[in-house]
C-alpha cells in the first residue's frame, strides 16, 4: 500500500539558545525532531484555537454549526461536543442537535425526519 504524498510548506522558527537548548531535550526524551514535534504541535494547537473559535461563535450565536464547520474545517459533531463541553452536558449538544434536524425538515419539507430524530434521542 503506498503512502500518500502530503504537500510541505517550510517554515522558519528562531529560537534564543535556552528555547533551542529545552527543545532539543525534550526531542531527544521523545525521540522525535525538532521539526516534528514543532509540526505536531502547530497542528494540534492550530486545532484546539479552531475549535475554541468555532465554539465561541456558535454560543454567542453569530454563526451556524454548518457555518462554522465550513470556515474552520471541523466536522459539525466536533463543534457540537466542544459547544457541550463548555456549556456543562449533553442537554445542549442534544438541543443543538434536534435544532439542525428540524432546520433540515423544514428545508426538505419531511418532519416525519424530524419526528425519528427526537425519537432517537430519547431511546
């Protein structure tokens, strides 16, 4: 099976000789590259401030879960969790849920779709 080939952007980071100094160290204790743990860490925190806007967005109400989803690239159920998370339950995430549900009923001219979500959520 053949690996698919990713796209690469470089990109230069400065560092002062401390910085590079516990960098190194900490590759060398988890034997990775500077630039790998430097590539996983962007990633994963690019990630994490993508949600945390999404999430953002969506509690004060300035834009949809499909809205956001589209801007920030993360699936909808993500933002719903993360939206749930902050807000303490599965009660909003459930309300969130059978909002997008109904929104697509009304769209498609189906509540009987409606009708089978609601059903779902309170087997």
């Amino acid at each position: 099976m053949k690996k698919e080939k990713h796209e690469k952007t470089t990109v230069t980071v400065r560092l002062t000789d401390e910085e590079d100094q516990v960098l190194r160290r900490l590759c060398m204790l988890k034997k990775t590259s500077k630039t790998g743990y430097l590539a996983r860490l962007a990633k994963d925190q690019a990630k994490r401030e993508l949600l945390n806007y999404a999430a953002g967005e969506y509690l004060e109400e300035k834009a949809s879960l499909s809205e956001l989803a589209k801007k920030t690239g993360l699936d909808v159920p993500t933002i719903m969790d993360e939206v749930a998370r902050i807000k303490g339950g599965e009660k909003p995430a459930v309300e969130a849920f059978l909002s997008a549900v109904e929104a697509l009923a009304k769209l498609n001219n189906d509540p009987e779709f409606y009708n089978l979500a609601v059903k779902a959520v309170r087997e």
